[in-house]
C-alpha cells in the first residue's frame, strides 16, 4: 500500500459505543495528524503527533483519545460520542512539522453518531 | 476576521476558460501557502503550495502570492469538467509550526 491509509472508512456507532479508527502511512513521515471535517465548516485540526510525541491538542474534548504507537500509526479512540461529532474524520502526515512541510491526507473515516 | 478566507461559491466557468481562485489570510508571519482539492465525499488533495512571492506554475495550474496584500491565488487554465471540486486554501500559522489553518473553501463548477 502506498501513501496514507485509514480504515474504517465508514463507521455508525451508538453514543453508548467505543470504537478506534486507526491511520497508517508509508511516506516515511514524521508528523502525523488528525482533523475534523463538518458539512459547512471549514477543517478542523484535532490532534498533531511529532515523532511519536502529541505536540499539539486543539482543545478537543476528552471523549476522543488520540494513540501513536509510532510514527507510522495513529490512533483516535471514540467513547460516549455525541450525535454532532458526525463527520469526516481526516489523517494527514508530514515529514516534520517546520514551516515548509506538506500535508497527504487520508481517505478519511465517514462517522455517523445515533 | 477569519484567519484563512474564501469566497464559498459556488464559481461557475464555462469549460476551456480560466478559473481564478482567491484567497486572503491574516496571520503576517505566514510562510507557506497550499491549494488543495476536494471532490465530493473525498480527502483533500495537494495540488500546489507556493513559499515566495509571484507566480509559480505547474501544468494548467498557476499559484499566486503576494505576501504584502496577504493575498494568495490559484488560477486554472483550460478548465475542464473534472476540475468542479471545492478548492480549499491553506496557510501555516507562523506561531504554531505544525498548524496549518484551512478556508471553508470555494466549490468551483465547470459547465460544459
């Protein structure tokens, strides 16, 4: 497989469920990312992980728990989610995090919370 | 003020002619300045990023940056029905290294 891959790409899950959705890329990256993507909003940064270390936290709410085992994969864990955290849930990775690096994004993950 | 703005569209062009993309930003430290595309129920994908003030061209896409009006541009030759897309602007945020900050982005539509 090449570039960034994440799986689930769809995922309906009850308030009450936890679930994961995992990330892996074969870029050789660094950096990796996660973001959220609501109908009519524009992108938002989640959780930003440099060589395995969480750099950066956008004020997300508890219930979603990011994992970086290394810097090939990432990991979001969902508990008690609420029916608005429906949406795409998008990977990117990096080489570094410096001013001139670029992000590849995942296919993202389509999350549906009932 | 947004810190990364686009007009949402949608922008219609007729195919064959040129689509001009804009976009404004506010954070002045900003150094590096990305174009993606997005088709519908799909990830973003890179199509351009430009550092330095000017033109820089890459195929039926030209990028265009002036630093000083905190302007960035994406223009498209020869449209073509596959270009309809929403194209989203994104700049880093000289404060925060790894942050980059997306527009809402502009959906662009070419008519046969």
């Amino acid at each position: 497989e090449t570039g960034v891959t994440q799986t689930p790409r769809h995922l309906v899950m009850g308030m009450t469920n936890k679930k994961s959705l995992k990330c892996e890329q074969h870029l050789g990256h660094n950096a990796m990312y996660w973001y959220k993507q609501s109908a009519k909003k524009p992108l938002e940064l989640m959780f930003v992980y440099n060589f395995k270390e969480q750099t950066e936290n956008n004020s997300v709410p508890s219930r979603f728990s990011p994992e970086c085992p290394n810097s090939s994969h990432l990991f979001l864990h969902l508990h008690t989610l609420q029916p608005e955290d429906s949406a795409l849930y998008l990977c990117a990775s990096s080489q570094g995090t410096g001013d001139f690096d670029t992000q590849y994004f995942g296919p993202g993950t389509r999350l549906t919370v009932l | 003020q947004k810190e990364v703005e686009q007009n949402s569209g949608p922008l219609s062009v007729p195919e064959g002619a040129i689509a001009s993309l804009n976009c404004t930003y506010s954070d002045r430290g900003s150094q590096s300045f990305f174009w993606y595309r997005q088709y519908s129920g799909k990830s973003p994908e890179l199509i351009m990023f430009i550092y330095s003030n000017g033109d820089k061209e890459d195929g039926r896409f030209t990028a265009q940056l002036n630093k000083a009006s905190q302007y960035v541009s994406l223009l498209i030759r020869d449209s073509q029905p596959s270009d309809s897309a929403t194209y989203l602007c994104a700049v880093n945020k000289y404060s925060s290294a790894s942050k980059i900050i997306f527009g809402s982005g502009t959906r662009l539509s070419i008519r046969p």
